[in-house]
C-alpha cells in the first residue's frame, strides 16, 4: 500500500578528500538502510554495494550521481570529487589509510586508493594495508563504523605511530 510519506533522512556533511565508499556509509548507518536500500531511494538499484566497494568499472553516471544527490543531500558534483579524477587507477584491495590523516580528519580518503599512490605526502609516512597490531586487512571503509580495528579495537588515528617514514 502506497503512503505517499516520504522517508525522514539524516543528513551528513561530508568531509574534504573523503571516499564515496567512507561517505555512503556515514550516510547509511544514521538512516539504518543497507546498500540496497539507498540504491532503490534514489532509484539507481544495486550499484551502491558496489560503489561502497571501489567497484567504480563502469563509473557512476551523471544521472545515477545526481539520483543519489537528491536523497543524501549534498550535490552531484559533490559526490563526483568523491570519486577517482577520470584516468585515474584504483586499488581495491587492500584498504590503505594514514592514522596521523585519520587523526586530523576521520575519514576515509579516496587518494589513498588510488594505484599511483603509497605514501602519504603531508605526513611522509607510508600508508597502512593492515592493523599494525593484529596484522587484519581492514575492512571496506563504508563499514568503518567505530574508526577501529574491527578485530582488536585499536583506534584507526593511534596507529600512526606504527607508520614507517616514507
């Protein structure tokens, strides 16, 4: 039976650099909807799970871009900075972060996905592919729910001080 009531949303802001991956489930876990469920809000069907991770082979449209706006609130072209720039290669796996980055800025960042990239420039420490204390991969960043380890609990910016000087 149709309603005709339109879903109440959290909105969320998102920060400077970060991943569509990091953003979509700050986005989700608020307004407790799964992938798909974001997917069919905005009318763009199952791409979200993909998106979340890095599966970005197609790219997403302009048109699925500007779907997705119209329900997380912030513009396509805002969501388009959260992706890869066009000829730009991406590392799926494994997930790489910075802790000294993540410290100032809780987030993932789309950069440090990108092939070309190992190292983190402002900090000149080499990027994590694991938990420095229990040696986990870590997971997809749109499940980085509590920005730790989701195996030993160390919090994503203390791991900084395992970074090796790039």
């Amino acid at each position: 039976m149709e309603t005709g009531i339109q879903p109440w949303l959290f909105l969320v802001e998102p920060y400077t650099g970060e991943s569509l991956s990091h953003f979509l489930g700050r986005f989700r876990r608020p307004n407790h909807l799964t992938p798909s469920g974001l997917g069919q809000l905005a009318s763009i069907g199952a791409v979200v799970a993909r998106w979340e991770r890095f599966h970005l082979n197609p790219p997403p449209s302009s048109e699925e871009l500007k779907d997705l706006a119209r329900v997380v609130g912030v513009t396509a072209e805002r969501l388009a900075e959260m992706l890869p720039p066009e000829g730009v290669g991406m590392q799926w796996s494994p997930i790489r972060l910075c802790g000294a980055c993540y410290g100032e800025t809780p987030c993932h960042q789309i950069e440090w996905q990108y092939k070309s990239i190992w190292k983190c420039d402002r900090h000149t420490l080499k990027l994590l592919a694991k938990c420095p204390k229990c040696e986990t991969k870590f997971r997809t960043p749109a499940l980085w729910e509590e920005d730790v380890c989701h195996r030993c609990r160390t919090p994503f910016a203390a791991m900084a001080i395992y970074q090796k000087s790039a």
